[in-house]
C-alpha cells in the first residue's frame, strides 16, 4: 500500500513537574505551566496523533500532526501531564523501561542525575573516579564512540563534565558503570532506598494500565535503557524483547514502537526490531517526518521539546513548526 503524504513533528518530553522538594530531586525539563501553555499553541494549528496511527497507512491522520512522546515513563505523565493532555484533548505515546518494574531497579541515567543533583558535580565526578580506582584500578579501557558517528555529544558542557559523561554513559563498560554507581547510591541515599526511588520516580504498572484505558499508547525503551549499538546483536535483541514482552503481559497489546534509547541504533538494532516484529523506531535526530521516514520506519526523527519552544517566551519555533504548516509545499519527500 502507498504511504500517504503525511508529515509530522514529533515532540519529545522527559520530566515534567514544578519544583517539588523531594529526596530524590531531578531536573524538572518543563513545568506543568509551561506545558500547558505550549498545547494551547499546538492545538490551535495542528492535530495530535501517536506514534502507531502515524506509522499506519490505513489510519486516517492529518496531514500536519504533532506527535508528543514522553521517554523514561516518568510518574509526571500521570501526575503532572496527563490534566493537561486532556484539557487539550491531545493524545500521547509514553516509552517505558521494563527494568524498574521487572527488578524494582532504578535505570542508570535517572541514578545519574539523583547522585549528580545530591553530590554536587565535582562532589560526584571524585566519588566516582575515586571508587573506579579502588574497585577496578589502573587506567580506565574506554569503550569506542564509533557508532555515534558524526554526533556531537553535551555540546553545552566543559570539557571536564562532558569526559565525566561520556564516561558515565558511553564508554566506561556497563559491567564496571553499574557496580560502582549502585555503591554510590547506596552510600548517598541509604541501602535499601532505591525501592522509594522507583516509586517517586517512575509510573506504577496501575498508572501504565490507566493510560491505556484512556487512550494513550505505551511503546517500548527496552529493558535497561542501554546504549543499543554498545551492545552485541544478541544482547540488543533480548533488550528489547524484555521491554516488548513486559508491555505486552500488562496491556495484552501485541504491536508496539520503539524509542530507542539515547536515540542511538545501528544495523543490528533494526535487525532486532524487524525479527520481534516492532512497528516503527524512534530517534532523537531533530528533524521533521516526512514520508521516506514513514516508509522506512526504523529512523523516525524526534525533536526534543527545548528544540521547540523559546526558552524565555515559550512561543511555538517556526524554524520548526513551519515545516508542517499548512501551506508549505508537499515536495518533500
Ligand atoms: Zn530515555
């Protein structure tokens, strides 16, 4: 069947909430207030569509859609977003890691950000080096970044702190990353406080279910929220299957996308989608859709909700909601 001539911007979010003072505080990356308002603009000029009716020839969607997606499944999506989503009549699709559910354990990116909040920058980066030298000792084997070709990575960070986290995330392996880190927690926050951790953090499974009911689509950020290229075929696969099979055992659902983590993904990766039979993948290369990306699935572009929207004003970027304006030519493709 011919792939209608359909374009999209999809907008992602990650947390969403005013500053609550919390033992495990995170950077809110935008307030209920703010969402808000930038649904009232979205909504006046475009309709709102998931990831699954956009992928799907036979669905009938506008041809300027705004796709929201939420990675992470934070408990914001319910607490914070979901009033607003339907003060707005918007639709969403909310990508969730099974490992919170699965182990009651907290993924590394969020364990990251509660150490680096608490310890301070500098007070974490020592901490870390410090227990890497007691632990594993000697000089530090770096994984390579080869598979981010091209990618600029913490563009906004200084040197020191963009090393510390391409360490933290990339390059230091998984094998010694995690130890130390589930050390470090555990020394901050108290053993036994990552229980708590997951439940401020992140959706319960009753909250996943009520998003369903309500019409919001759950799609798959894998198991542990990995880097997928970092991993062997093998290792992506049973990620992602883990992830697939955890939402499917809660909804009964059977096809879902994918929000590939970090946004990376390689060959292997969309070997391993097509064989469990996934739908569609998610990138976070900031671009709009267009139809070849709607044809090809597996690097569906996203941009980040700070792409989106002015900083200061809040006011809708037309270098980016232009694109799908109506009006604008339909010789992209
Ligand atoms: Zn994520």
């Amino acid at each position: 069947m011919d792939t209608p001539l359909r374009r999209a911007i999809s907008v992602n979010y990650h947390f969403l909430r005013t500053a609550i003072p919390t033992r495990f505080a995170l950077r809110a990356h935008e307030t209920p207030k703010r969402f808000d308002a930038q649904l009232a603009q979205l909504s006046k000029h475009f309709a709102f569509c998931r990831a699954g009716e956009l992928i799907d020839p036979t669905q009938d969607v506008p041809e300027s859609s705004v796709m929201l997606t939420f990675d992470d499944g934070a408990r914001d999506v319910v607490s914070w977003a979901l009033p607003v989503l339907e003060k707005h009549n918007a639709t969403a699709s909310v990508f969730v890691c099974a490992q919170p559910y699965l182990e009651g354990r907290l993924l590394e990116i969020q364990k990251i950000e509660f150490l680096m909040k608490k310890l301070g920058i500098d007070g974490f980066r020592g901490s870390f080096y410090a227990e890497y030298e007691r632990v594993f000792g000697g000089e530090i084997k770096r994984e390579p970044l080869d598979f981010a070709e091209g990618y600029t990575f913490y563009r906004y960070d200084d040197e020191a702190m963009r090393r510390f986290k391409l360490d933290l995330n990339y390059q230091i392996p998984y094998a010694q990353v995690v130890p130390i880190l589930d050390t470090l927690f555990a020394e901050t926050f108290g053993a036994g406080s990552e229980a708590e951790a997951v439940r401020e953090t992140y959706l319960s499974t009753d909250d996943l279910k009520r998003l369903v009911d309500r019409g919001f689509e759950l799609g798959v950020h894998t198991h542990r929220h990995r880097v997928l290229p970092r991993l062997d075929f093998e290792t992506q696969k049973r990620e992602i299957e883990i992830g697939a099979t955890f939402l499917e055992d809660l909804t009964g659902q059977t096809e879902f996308t994918i929000a590939y983590p970090y946004g990376f993904h390689d060959e292997n990766t969309h070997r391993a989608v097509r064989e469990l039979g996934l739908r569609a993948g998610l990138t976070m290369e900031r671009r709009a859709i267009g139809p070849r990306d709607l044809r090809d699935r597996w690097s569906i572009p996203r941009y980040d909700v700070n792409d989106c929207f002015d900083r200061e004003s809040n006011l809708m970027l037309d270098s980016v909601f232009s694109q799908i304006s109506a009006g604008e030519s339909e010789a992209t493709s």
